[in-house]
C-alpha cells in the first residue's frame, strides 16, 4: 500500500486490513520519492492515494467493499483460489462463488509476478501441482472441488427454484448452446444446466480449423463467442449443476441435481462424451498426477519436458502437434501400424522434428519411480511380442470417447454403447425429451454437426411445445 499518515483513506484501509488479519507492505510517499513516483505513473500523473498493488494489480482509493472483493473477505470466511485462465474447473468454482456472491481473492499462477504460488499449490497438494486449489480461512484446502463441497464449506443456502422453463438443456457444449441459441429465438425460455464448464469438449481444444467462418480459432475462444450468444438471447446458464434424475411431475420435468431442483416444459439432452481410458495397471493412481486427458487443460505443466501420447486418430496428433510447440519431446504410440487420424494432421506430424512415433504397439501398463511418480510407459509390439519402457515426464491419452449418458439409463433408450437412440427431430424415446450432441448415436464428433443437431433440437422443442 502506497499512501500518507495524514490522509484518511488510508488509514481506514490500513484498519480494514488489520481487522480482517491481512498482512501489508505500507510505503509512506511522504518520505520516499520514488513511491511518489510509482503512484503518478499508475494513477496516469495522478498523486492518489491510497493505491494498494494485489497480486500485480493496482486499486486506487479502494473502499472497504472493493478491497473485500479483491482479497475475498467475506462476513464469515475469506477464500483464496489459486488457479488459471485456461482451467475448466477454475472456470467452474470462480463461476459459482460469484453466481453466489461469495468474494475470493483470484491468484492467477501462469503470471510472471505469481511465480511464489508455486510452492504454495504444491505444498498443499503432497507434492502435486493441482487447481483449483482453494484455501477458506487458512484452515479448509478444497482441491479440484464439486459445487456441492464449497455449498457446505461455505454455509452457502440454497434456495428453491419455482419457475418453470419452456425447456431445460443438460450439457453446455456446442450442440446445448446452440439449442439454446434457437429456442430463445423462438421466445422460448431455456436453461442450461451444465455439470463442469461452459464448451464441452470444444473448450479443451486448443485450434479448430474445420468450423464455417474460421481458418483458425481456439476452442475457448468459439466456445465463449456461443455462450455470449446464448446469454444475449436470455438463456440462464449454471455451471457446477450435476444431475440426478430427471422425472415428470404433472405437466412438466423436475430435474434434480445435487445443489437444488430445476423445472422445465421440455428436456434436451445434450450431455456430449468424455475421454475413453485405457484401463491398465498404473493408469487410475497416476490420473492428475502423471496421466492426462486434456493438452489444453494440463499441458502446461510440462513445458520444455518428455511427454507421451498414446492414440492414432485426429485428437491425438492434434494434441500431439500442439504438445510438441512447447514441450521437449512428444512420443506417439499408436496401436495400429498407421494413423488413422486425417492426412492433414499426418502431413503436418512429419515436418515437426521433436516428435517420435511407435506404432503397432500395444499400451500395457503405465510406471513410476521410486517414490511414486510417473516415469513412463510400458508397451510391447504387437508383430515381435518384444516389451519395452518409454519414458516421459507425463502421458496424454486419446484414444476415443464414451457417452455420458449413465443417469439417463432407464428414462430414454439408450444403444448397446450407451449412445442414446433418436428419431425425427431429434426425439428420444420419451415424449418431451429429446437428444443432441456426442451424446447421441450417430453423431458426429465435431462442433459443426454438433452445432446442427441443436438447431434440430429446437425445432422438435418447438413442434413438442406447440401441441
């Protein structure tokens, strides 16, 4: 805090701050020239005082609610996030806490000047580097933590709702917003209810090439273009919402989730899929710590280092090619002898020397070291029989997707592989409910079509509710 012994903001934020047991660097610009001169320049040649820098951010004469918001103190706790633009999760948490007007201090550790949180995330979590980490009171550490943990951490009530929507769209991604987007425009009022962040799958990749209107663009990028549609069209969007059953109550759905209860004239389904596992020994020990899904969301964290992929389709070189911009070296095992993924992504893979392929091997077991932490990957090659190991600091897998559709098992027909079946305008087999996205059989795993079949959904909406 820059400020003057004289001056009565300041010594009313200096009481704040004592109060609520925040520690400060106080620096009279009075007796420091220099200090005088920061404040000028922060402050546009402006002498205001008192300007207070939090987590490299600059607040000039903050008053107490605003100080409070940028170091979340609240009445009974204060919290502390640490986290990343890029996370989903942190995404998820700092989206609920402020739906629910809880203050949290956002310490952002891809900054340069966060560089200490470091430590900080690594000593809280044994060693590993995890967010969100959320810290309430200095005595509560939540790492990586559902809605429903910080509703209880932090006494947040939770209030019944009674309006009845014209439809309540699960899943978030492309193939919901887009429903959302449609029905809105018909002047129907929707929800969103989505279990972790608002994009799906789309939101993970780091560059799609193939959608309409782009040559390039990120995934988050898209994906907040389609959300910020979506809200400006009067959709209400909730994040952090996992649901528990759906059931028909009268002449509309209640949809449970593990907070509350929604209520909605019509259902879509749009749920999309998650990253198929290997299923070998190592693998679950190692998942967060070593093994990986998303590139987007923990590539990060292996910058200039020896990384793993394992698949042979278009996610898996694509990953592997934006993998290979910053790490030391990306190995691809593939369990066929050749690429199945397009000739695009094939092309481009030769022209990148710090990639190396294994191909018509077979992924056997994940390893560690002695104290535990991923060292690499045992395969055996499936002509020869021979076994090796390749090592790596940390391994990526994609290797397909499953259906997320678990919950829905009993309330619509669902195929062998839990797809779930559709019919016309996108009908599930229950009346009122209907299905778009990865989710459903015959999809298609890409955000255009995804995009098409929630155009689809809207229009079955709008034949269902106009009976």
């Amino acid at each position: 805090m820059y400020g003057a012994d004289w001056c009565p903001d300041c010594r009313r934020a200096k009481a704040f701050l004592k109060e609520n047991n925040i520690d400060l660097d106080y620096v009279d610009v009075d007796l420091d020239k220099e200090a005088t001169k920061k404040v000028e320049t922060i402050n546009n040649g402006k002498r205001i005082i008192p300007t207070l820098i939090i987590n490299g951010t600059s607040h000039t004469n903050p008053d107490n609610a605003q100080l409070g918001a940028a170091l979340g103190i609240n009445e009974e706790h204060r919290v502390i996030m640490y986290g990343a633009n890029w996370c989903p999760d942190c995404r998820k948490s700092k989206a609920y806490l402020t739906d629910n007007k809880i203050n949290f201090q956002y310490i952002e550790i891809d900054k340069e000047e966060n560089e200490w949180a470091i430590p900080i995330i690594k000593e809280l979590n044994n060693g590993k580097r995890k967010i969100p980490t959320i810290l309430i009171n200095d005595d509560i550490v939540l790492v990586e933590p559902e809605n429903e943990e910080l509703r209880q951490a932090l006494n947040i009530d939770v209030v019944k709702e009674d309006r009845i929507y014209d439809t309540i769209i699960i899943g978030g991604g492309a193939a919901g917003l887009t429903t959302s987007i449609y029905a809105q425009r018909d002047r129907f009022d929707t929800l969103i209810l989505e279990k972790k962040t608002i994009g799906g799958n789309a939101f993970l990749t780091q560059k799609i090439e193939n959608y309409p209107g782009f040559t390039s663009i990120s995934g988050p990028a898209l994906m907040d273009k389609m959300e910020e549609q979506a809200r400006v069209y009067g959709a209400t969007i909730k994040t952090g919402e996992d649901v528990t059953s759906i059931s028909k109550a009268g002449d509309h759905f209640e949809i449970k989730t593990k907070t509350s209860s929604h209520y909605g004239k019509s259902v879509v389904l749009s749920t999309g899929s998650t990253y198929r596992k290997l299923n070998i020994p190592g693998e679950n020990e190692l998942i967060g710590s070593g093994v990986h899904f998303c590139a987007t969301c923990d590539g990060a964290f292996y910058r200039d280092k020896d990384i793993i992929v394992v698949g042979g389709g278009n996610s898996a070189l694509e990953e592997g090619i934006f993998l290979a911009g910053f790490c030391k070296s990306v190995k691809i095992v593939n369990i066929l002898p050749t690429f199945s993924a397009s000739e695009t992504y094939i092309e481009k893979l030769e022209s990148i020397d710090n990639i190396a392929t294994y191909m018509n091997k077979t992924s056997l077991e994940f390893v560690s070291d002695e104290a535990d932490r991923f060292s690499g990957i045992k395969i055996k090659d499936n002509d020869t029989g021979e076994e090796s190991i390749v090592d790596a600091d940390g391994a990526f897998i994609f290797i397909g997707l499953v259906p997320n559709t678990n919950s829905f098992k009993g309330i619509v027909d669902l195929n062998d592989r839990g797809f779930i079946k559709t019919s016309g305008l996108a009908n599930t087999s229950a009346e009122g409910i209907f299905a778009a996205g990865d989710c459903r059989e015959g999809a298609i795993a890409q955000v255009a079509a995804a995009t098409g079949e929630g155009v689809l959904a809207s229009y079955g909406i709008k034949e269902y509710l106009s009976k």
